[in-house]
C-alpha cells in the first residue's frame, strides 16, 4: 500500500473503458488524476501505467482472431496482463475507486468487473454517471457503488469535503479518520459517539442506512434462502421419481 506525505487521503483507482473508449480512455484519467493530488489523493492511473508498460516493453494486442492458437493466445494475455493485474493493483494500492461509466463500460466487460472485485474487498466505488438519468446504469452496478454522481465536479467537492484520510481502513479495516467513519450504502461520513469500531464491521453502516437494511431483511422472505429450499426440493422429487 502507497503511503505519501503528498497524498494523505489515500489512493484512488480511475476505473473505466479502455478498450472501446478513445485513446484508452485517457483524457478523463489525466484531468482527474490532476484534480486528486491537489486535494491530497494518489490517482491509480490504468491508462498512464499501461502506455507506460508499452513503452518498456511492447504493446499487448487484444486481438488474435476468432480461433485456434492465437485465440487461446489472445485470452491467456488478458488474463495475466490486464485480469489479473488491475485486479491485483485493485486489491493491494487502492482505497477507493472511481468509475466513469459511459459508452465504452457498456461496450466492456473490464470496469464492471473491477466494480465487484472491489465491492467484495470492502472498497468504496464511487460511480461518475455520464448520462442524463440514473436509470441508464445498471441496478447491479448502483447496488455495488457507495455513491453515484452526475458530473466530476460533484465528486471532487464531495472528497474534498471528505474528513481527511477517510478512505484508508484503519488496523481493523474499517475507513475511519478519527471517530468519523464512511457508511457503504449511502456514502455519507458520520460520527461514532462513544467508542471506536475495534474489529472489522464489514458493510459499515450509519444510523439511517441500518434501518434501511433492516427493513430489506424485515419485509420480504430470504430470496437465497428460497432458492436453497427450491433446489433442494427440486432433487427431493427427483430421487422420489427415480425410486419409482
């Protein structure tokens, strides 16, 4: 994990098309990346460290064609150096992310991908939502953001309103600044009162949004749990018509 006097407020990981976007991707990554370290983040930049890479040592082309050995070929590049590498920078620098979803994401497989991986790490995923409506992202990608925003300039006011070095997790892993903790349904800061968190709280949520998922357990039946007795039933019957 990257650790700077420069940049107190953590990391951040700039997550959005690259292959169907124009020139990767990168004309939205510079000007965020320059925004972040004057508000005392570290940008993640895919794109910068990718041209960067290619410089050294190559490019990695995405396609070989349809079949046979070069498509194999295609598919294990992927894997080592795109799959398991951001997904990797992901899991080990950042301590946050934000998505630009626009064409290209849905053109992609790649952002949404790196949106649950870090969904399931616990990391805050802050959605940039590049059309008129929120009705255009996916409710599975709303469901795994902290928080969605309608342009940048909303989401730099909101981090840097953030109390400061909210986005790292504390020797428990919760993201903690003080006694101001990051709730991860709706995105809000709030103070605990009393006591620190002193173990893992894994989603973290304030006041409100623990009524709201109460509510969620509350007022419908386990959709899993329905799930787990249908199977199971489902090969009850089917042993039972196998013995007749």
């Amino acid at each position: 994990m990257i650790n700077h006097t420069n940049y107190p407020n953590g990391n951040i990981y700039l997550s959005g098309g690259m292959q169907k976007a124009k020139k990767l991707g990168a004309a939205w990554r510079i000007l965020t990346s320059n925004v972040l370290k004057e508000i005392g983040y570290y940008p993640l930049d895919i794109t910068a460290l990718d041209r960067q890479y290619c410089d050294s040592h190559g490019e990695l082309y995405h396609s070989f064609g349809s079949s046979g050995k070069h498509h194999l070929q295609m598919k294990s590049n992927i894997r080592k150096h795109f799959v398991h590498t951001d997904t990797k920078l992901i899991e080990h620098y950042a301590d946050g992310v934000i998505l630009y979803y626009d064409d290209s994401v849905r053109l992609g497989a790649g952002t949404i991908s790196e949106a649950q991986v870090s969904y399931d790490l616990g990391l805050p995923v802050f959605i940039v939502n590049s059309y008129k409506t929120t009705n255009e992202v996916p409710g599975w990608l709303i469901a795994l953001s902290t928080k969605i925003f309608d342009s940048f300039d909303e989401l730099y006011v909101y981090l840097e309103d953030l109390p400061k070095g909210i986005l790292k997790r504390d020797m428990y892993g919760n993201h903690n600044s003080n006694n101001e903790y990051l709730c991860s349904l709706c995105g809000d800061h709030f103070e605990k009162n009393k006591h620190h968190f002193v173990s893992k709280i894994s989603p973290l949520y304030c006041g409100p949004c623990v009524d709201v998922v109460s509510s969620t357990f509350e007022d419908h039946h386990d959709r899993y749990e329905f799930f787990q007795d249908q199977i199971w039933n489902d090969l009850s019957l089917s042993i039972t018509h196998e013995e007749k």
